[in-house]
C-alpha cells in the first residue's frame, strides 16, 4: 500500500522539483544591488541628489531583482558595456541618462525639473565585478514647500536618504519599483528617530529573503524538512538566528570582513550539507545545531554586504541593523510558514512523507547549492 501511494504522488514531486530547479538554477548571490539614493539639501534650498548604481545594468534595463546578470535577457549587452572604458560607458550612457531626468519626477505643488550636474564612472577593473557610477542632478530651482521624489518602475529598488547641511538622515525609506517618497515637509526637517528608521528597514531585510535571498531560503527550507517536530525546527532556526545575527552586527560595525569571494561558496556549501543530512539522518545529532551555527556566522556575513552597501550613518545604525534584521526573521518565518502550508500540514504524518518530500526535495536542494558552489568558485 505504502508503494501505491509513494507511485501516486511522484509525478506531483517530480514536477514541484523540476519547477524548483528551474527557478532556481541561475540565482547566485552575486545581486545587482539597488540604487542608493542621496539627497541634500544645500543652503540655497536647492536639493542634490547624489545616485550610486550599476549603470551598465540600468542602461540595458537588468532589473535589481536579477541575481546573476549571466542569465538576464541582455546579458551580452551587458558584459559589453562592462568592458567600456568610461568615457565610452559615459557615451552609450546617455539615452538613459536623458531618461533619468525625465522619468524621476520631483514634485512641490508643481513638477519641477532635475539638471543633470555630473557622472563619474570608474575605470575598468574586474569585468566580472560590477562598478559603481555616481550620478548627480539637482533641482532646478529652489525649493520652499513640501515635495515628494516618484521612482520609476523600470529602475528597480532603491535606498533613498535624505539629509541637511545640519543633520544626517532626516528621512529615509527604501524605495520598492516604482514607489514614492512620499510627502517630506520641508519646513519641519528633523533627524529622523531610530524608531522610524527601524521600521523603514524591516521590509529591506525582509526583500533579501522573501523574493532575493533564494540561497537563504533553499538554507531555511533545508532546515525545516529535517523533522516534522517542532523542536527539532526551533533548535535549528535559533542556533542559525543567534549566529547570523551576531556575524551581520560584527560586520556592521567594521570589526569583521571577510570577502565576498569565501562567504557566498561557503553559502551555497552549506546548502549542499544541510540537504545530504536530511538525506542521510532521520534524527538530530548533538553537531547539527553547532555547525548550523557555524554556517548562520557565514550566512551573516552576506547580509552584512548588502546592508553595508546602504551606508547606514551613525545615527541609523542602532535602528537600521536591528529594523533588517528583524525584516530577515520575518522572511525566514514566512518561508517556514510557507513550507507548513504547502507539505506539512497536509502530508507530515503520511508514511511516505520521509521517502517522498523530504529526500526528493533534499536531493534537489543539494544539487541547486551544488551548481551554485561550482558557480561561485570557478566562475
């Protein structure tokens, strides 16, 4: 009876891994990362802002979401404009950058227009590497009453601050495509609070799971098909929580970097782990927690890239760091969640449960994380 039903669902299994792999089999945590945008208010009331991008990916519309800019639709393009040197990338820049000032709307009672001040684009380095460019524009006019910044769709995420000649960050607010400021007084600009910062950068923690962190959540999701207990899953989901939470604080504050170079292949090695242990063992040993441990420090060291990439300033650190890393929580939770409602709840207590999810799903995980640490070492 038990092989009847192991017969009847391995279509279902086959098909959600086959799925799985295509989803999944470009991603690498080399991300495009989202545009930071700097505004200043300068003494003449004029406002400057100051954009760090990829301007490569922006000029052949790679949207930030993409995680490996190998396997996006222009991804040729994009190799060929990372080998331009800057006054050629400045050149084959300028459509988009005539579309920039267009398309980045800045209203006060009225749309007035940005002037495109300057761009500085490194030389070529490591093609494989993304560079950053600095875009600046400033307003055309002074400006006295209340205004809101709109971001266009097309040009992915962005992390937008914005500060005065007297105080740094007095807003701030993570941009999702095609979002707004929304409505910054201008008369009453004062240094933001660190509670406000903090739920400002919940949702950026909580994008770099839930959809970017693909290797995170193939790590989580490796963690909860080990067992259908609950204890199990909670010494597991807290050695990995004390430990990346640890290493991304560490990070934060400039006392521990290690490149990205080790982190991510020992990210999609842990995958790998996890997965064969699932395969392998139906109990939990006294070393799981522990290496899980070792692998969360890993793990939190490529969230410290990201964030660190936002440029947290003093005064948003505290509320920052904790606000990302409660919206990372928050991400795995929902994966977690996810996984019960899709497998758990409906098949944990089958007898096939074992056979048929956990270690055709293990096996899967284990040769995604495995092509990814191919990927990350050698190319």
């Amino acid at each position: 009876m038990k092989l009847r039903q192991n017969t009847r669902f391995q279509p279902v299994v086959q098909s959600c891994l086959i799925l799985l792999l295509v989803l999944c089999g470009s991603a690498r945590a080399h991300e495009i990362n989202p545009v930071v945008i700097d505004a200043l208010v300068l003494d003449d009331n004029h406002i400057q802002f100051t954009l760090t991008l990829n301007l490569e990916a922006q000029i052949t519309d790679i949207a930030a979401t993409h995680s490996d800019s190998s396997e996006a639709p222009n991804a040729s393009s994009y190799q060929q404009l990372r080998a331009l040197e800057a006054n050629g990338l400045l050149q084959a820049a300028k459509p988009w950058l005539a579309q920039l000032t267009r398309d980045m709307r800045f209203t006060s009672k009225q749309e007035i227009a940005l002037e495109l001040t300057s761009v500085r684009i490194d030389d070529i380095g490591d093609i494989n590497i993304a560079r950053d460019s600095i875009v600046a524009l400033t307003t055309k006019q002074p400006i006295t009453e209340d205004w809101q910044l709109d971001w266009p769709e097309s040009f992915g995420p962005a992390a937008f601050r914005l500060s005065t000649n007297e105080a740094q960050d007095v807003f701030t607010a993570y941009l999702f495509e095609g979002r707004s400021t929304g409505t910054i007084a201008m008369a009453n600009l004062l240094t933001v609070s660190a509670w406000q910062v903090f739920l400002d950068y919940i949702p950026v923690g909580f994008a770099h799971i839930v959809p970017l962190g693909v290797d995170h959540i193939l790590f989580v999701i490796g963690l909860y098909l080990f067992s259908t207990h609950w204890r199990p899953l909670l010494w597991q989901v807290s050695a990995f929580t004390i430990a990346h939470t640890l290493t991304l604080a560490l990070s934060m504050l400039g006392v521990l970097r290690v490149p990205a170079s080790i982190v991510e292949p020992i990210i999609a090695a842990s995958i790998v782990y996890i997965a064969i242990e699932n395969i392998l063992f139906t109990k939990m040993h006294w070393w799981r927690p522990l290496v899980i441990f070792g692998f969360g420090l890993i793990h939190g060291l490529g969230f410290a890239s990201v964030l660190t990439d936002f440029g947290l300033s003093p005064a948003s650190f505290i509320g920052g760091l904790l606000g990302f890393n409660v919206g990372v929580e928050l991400g795995q939770l929902s994966v977690i969640a996810a996984c019960f409602a899709l497998v758990g709840f409906w098949f944990r207590h089958k007898a096939w449960y074992r056979s048929v999810i956990v270690v055709n799903a293990s096996v899967a995980i284990s040769l995604v994380g495995s092509f990814w640490f191919v990927q990350r070492v050698f190319f």
